[in-house]
C-alpha cells in the first residue's frame, strides 16, 4: 500500500502528504471507512462509534443454478469462481442448485481452468482441504484441481465452492433476503432482482459500490 500511494502521489500530486500510514492510535478523525472480518468489524464499531463510519465485514458471492445455464453461461462461472483463485468477496463461493441438478455439464464447463493446479500454493490448498474432506468422511464431488461440498455455509476454503440444494425459487429468494449482509453479489439468469451476469463479477462499474452502500455519497455527506 506504501507504494501504490507513492504512485497515486505522482500521478495525482493533489493527494501528496494526505495519506498517512500509522501503526498507532488513530486519532484526530472525522470519520472512517474500515474493512476486516466480522469479529474485527466488532471491535472496528465498538472504536469508532460516535463517528461517521462505513465498517464492512466478510461477504461472499454465490450463483443460482437452475440446471437451464447454456455452456457459454457455466464457462463464464468458470470467471467468477477462478479468477484471482477465488480469493475475493466478488468471487462465488457457493452454487444454490435444484434438488435433481446434474453436475457433469458444471465441471465440464470449469475444466478450461485446469492448469490452476500448477500454481504450488494453489495445489496445496487443493491436497490439504481435499485430505480434510476425505479424513473426515464428507461427501466431495471433485475433477483433479477443484472440488465441491455441500454445505449450509457462505464461505468456502481455496479450490473448492460450497453447493445447497433448493426446492422453491421463492423460499430461495426469502432466505437470501434474510443472509443479504452476508452476500456481495449473486449471479443467475433471470432469477433475482439486482441480480448480475455470469461472468460478470470481477468486472464492478463504477456505481457498483461495495456492499452496497455509495462511498462517495457518503464522503460528501461529512
């Protein structure tokens, strides 16, 4: 970070000595814009209150399948879920799929990400979650360098995406309401409001703010 804002300095010289990296107490501000976990989103509340804040925690993104995904759709999931190893919150992490789903058109559309496995620490992720996996008797559905798990949870380790089952669209959509600060996108084809395309989500616009909440209106609002 150090470095990027020497950068920015130099091609935006307005923002020379207006960044500062500290490792002391913060003090003498106006307001805040944080981001960690969710347990240090606690403590970020708990410091900052009083102050105008924006505090953003873990967030995950996941896609709804409903088994009608042409293959260019599935190979543009291939974006969302691989790109940048998954490590962001942009990246889905876990599928919403129909009871009778059918994963072979699924991991024939992620193969073309298969070199993945080349990269060493990649690769140890991949052994270590699959030795997990198998150690502790799960149920794993998996192609050589990617794996999949059902699980009720959002966040989902290195080389492998979570997977739920779903017999209703509409319960579907109630029990996403309720998880909404949990999620940061959620990709599908026509099945949700506000929902994006697949392939789509490393690829923001300007307005597609972070959890959803407009930086900038709140910056001018101080």
């Amino acid at each position: 970070m150090p470095f990027l804002s020497k950068y920015l300095e130099y091609v935006a010289p307005g923002f020379k000595d207006k960044i500062i990296f500290t490792e002391e107490k913060v003090e003498g501000f106006d307001a805040v814009i944080a981001t960690g976990s969710n347990n240090t989103a606690r403590y970020f509340e708990y410091y900052f209150r009083g102050k105008p804040s924006i505090i953003r925690n873990n967030r995950n993104s996941i896609a709804i399948l409903t088994g009608n995904e042409t293959v260019e759709d599935l190979k543009n999931l291939s974006e969302d879920i691989f790109r940048y190893y998954g490590l962001g919150c942009r990246n889905v992490s876990k599928l919403f799929v129909p009871e009778d789903y059918d994963f072979n058109s699924f991991f024939e559309a992620m193969y073309h990400w298969h070199p993945i496995i080349e990269k060493a620490k990649y690769a140890n992720n991949y052994d270590y979650n699959k030795a997990v996996y198998l150690m502790s008797e799960f149920d794993i559905l998996e192609n050589g360098f990617f794996m999949i798990k059902e699980d009720k949870s959002y966040a989902s380790p290195i080389a492998t995406v979570f997977y739920e089952k779903y017999n209703n669209l509409q319960t579907l959509k109630e029990k996403l309401h309720a998880d909404k600060n949990q999620i940061q996108c959620i990709v599908s084809k026509g099945c949700f409001e506000n929902e994006i395309d697949f392939g789509e989500t490393q690829k923001p616009q300007l307005w597609d703010y972070a959890d959803s909440v407009d930086s900038v209106k709140f910056l001018l609002s101080i």
